[in-house]
C-alpha cells in the first residue's frame, strides 16, 4: 500500500467513471492515508470495498444535488467531460465540459475546498481558433478567477488508452500516435501522448504533493509527479 508524508486527504471527485477517472481513482484507492473519498456521478460505480469511500448518484447539471456532500473536504479532483466532442453539439459540450465542471468548482469553492484539479487538454486558450481548445480555456480563466488556494491544470496531449473507445480515426491515432513521440522534443515534449494509467496516477499524485498556487501541468510533469516520493 502507498503511504504518504502529508496530512491525511479528504478528497471529492466528479467523473471517476471515465477513462482517466477509473485511473486516478484506482491510484487513490492504494492509498493508505486518505480520511474520506467521496464520488459524485450520475451512476454508482461498482466493487468498491475501501471503507473510506462514499458514492452519491447526482444530477451533474443540477450543483444543488450534490451541495451538501461538498463540506469536509480537503481537495476536489474533476475529470468530467465529454467521451467524443465531435459526436455532440456545441451547445451540449458547453453545458457538461464548461458549465457543469464551473458549477461544480463555484460549489467546491463556497465549502471551503482549498485544492482543485481539472483535466484539461494541451493548447487550452481562451483565445483559441479551435472552438473545443477555446471552451477549455474560457474555463480555466473562470477557474482562476475563483482563488483557490491551489488550482491544478493537466493538460495532457493525446490520452492513450488499452482499447480503442471511439471507432477508426482514434485507432489509427492509438496506434500512430505512440511513433511520433521522438518528433516531440524541446517545447513540443508537451505534445507526446501519455498513457492513460499513467496520466491518473499524476492525477492522484499530485493531491499529496506541494505546488504553487497555480500550476499547469503537461508530459514531463505527470512523469516527475509519479515518480516523486511522496
């Protein structure tokens, strides 16, 4: 089991059902020195036996849901979003990866949650040409603007996963995407794809590790987060 040299946790998360939410919740399950874990979703998720764990089924659109299970704790982690962007409208991409995820932050923010995670995406800009890279940015600002004590920004590039999740394009881009990482070097290393047990582990990670009071964090920090002896 891990341990860790800090206080021990009390961490809420949005979006443990997803790809690299499985990862870091499966990470943060080793963990020796968490008081409370609590999962908000829209369904339970199943064989989970650590009794410092609490699931609530909540209406994610909906913060007056799940309000009152926010008081207590220590730090939130969100990896909710959209599977495919490209297989939903605008409006709807907006309305769970801009809204919800705001939403869900103001809420943390007003219990006195003092540390927040997002999972983001490389190139997120407000003032981005891409409409999905521009939402994530208009995002993170409002995020900022909310003073955390600490906000935690991953931005990962291409999240390579065992299985293919999405149809053609991404199993070509599964198998591709692994050859192109000696392209990326210097400034572009944040553009090198990362596994996705690997990307969730940093994820959980980084919950007991000292950072700044804004950090953004890309390829060569998630490797430096899960190798650190915490």
């Amino acid at each position: 089991m891990m341990n860790s040299k800090s206080n021990q946790k009390s961490i809420i998360m949005l979006g443990a059902s997803g790809a690299v939410g499985t990862e870091t919740l499966n990470t943060l399950l080793q963990f020796d020195d968490i008081q409370q874990l609590t999962l908000l979703g829209r369904r339970s998720i199943s064989n989970i036996n650590a009794n410092f764990v609490k699931q609530h089924q909540i209406d994610i659109s909906d913060s007056r849901s799940y309000q009152n299970y926010l008081t207590g704790h220590t730090s939130a982690i969100c990896t909710l979003g959209v599977g495919e962007p490209s297989k939903v409208s605008k409006e709807d991409f907006i309305k769970i990866d801009k809204i919800a995820v705001l939403d869900f932050a103001s809420a943390c923010k007003k219990a006195g949650i003092r540390h927040f995670e997002l999972l983001a995406s490389v190139g997120s800009n407000p003032k981005s040409t891409s409409f999905y890279l521009r939402t994530k940015g208009e995002l993170i600002d409002a995020l900022k603007a909310l003073n955390f004590d600490r906000l935690s920004i991953f931005q990962p590039s291409m999240i390579l996963t065992p299985r293919n999740r999405y149809g053609i394009s991404q199993a070509i881009l599964l198998k591709v995407w692994p050859f192109l990482t000696p392209l990326f070097f210097g400034k572009l290393r944040k553009y090198r794809g990362i596994p996705v047990q690997t990307l969730g582990q940093a994820m959980a990670k980084n919950i007991f590790k000292d950072g700044q009071s804004y950090e953004v964090l890309h390829w060569d920090e998630f490797y430096s987060t899960i190798i650190a002896d915490i």
